[in-house]
C-alpha cells in the first residue's frame, strides 16, 4: 500500500479507504459487541486483533446512537480509522509499522 507511513489517527485517503472496502467485504467479523458493550476484554481482543491483521470487521449491536458511541470510542481508545460504518457492521484500520506478512489483511489481499 502506497500509505504504509499513515499515523494512526489520521483517516485513510480515498484510494486507501476504496482498497480496504473491497478486502474487508470478504472478511467475517472477528469480534462481536453485544448489549454488554465496551469493556476491557473487548478492547483487549480490538487490540489484538488490529495489531495482527491491521484491517478488521466488527459486528455492534444496538440501536443506531448505541452504535455510534461505540465506534467512536473505540477509535479513540485504540487509535483506529473508521474505514465503513454500515448498520451494524463497523470495519477498522490501523496501520501495523511491523506487519506479520501471514496476518495483514492488508498484505494477504494486496494485488
């Protein structure tokens, strides 16, 4: 990807977001957030699992404000981008400075 260098507060560009929609539409949700909501477990596995594979679905459930609160917060306490938000579907990036090569959505799907 053309954007290794991104920070990870900083909103991927149009191309990279593009990019990352088409990867992320054939992968399953790695953690789902119920009606207990966000927890330290739950930030723990987010945490995880962006360090691992930099690209991630997240299933949330709730209502639309619910739902919302949630991705927010967990962009601000993992320092992730929001990439699509649909429904109840929330996909996130971080950028991995050491990516495992066999992890990285982002390296496994890269054309």
């Amino acid at each position: 990807m053309a954007d290794a260098d991104m920070h990870p507060l900083e909103q991927p560009d149009a191309a990279l977001r593009r990019r990352c929609r088409q990867i992320a539409h054939h992968l399953k949700p790695v953690v789902q957030i119920g009606d207990a909501g966000l927890n330290d477990g739950v930030l723990a596995e987010l945490d995880r699992a962006l360090t691992d594979h930099e690209l991630i679905k997240v299933k949330v459930v709730g209502d639309k404000a619910a739902r919302s609160a949630i991705a927010n917060a967990v962009t601000a306490n993992l320092r992730s981008a929001i990439v699509q938000q649909i429904g109840g579907m929330l996909v996130l990036l971080r950028r991995n400075p050491d990516p495992n090569p066999r992890l990285s959505n982002l390296l496994r799907f890269s054309r």
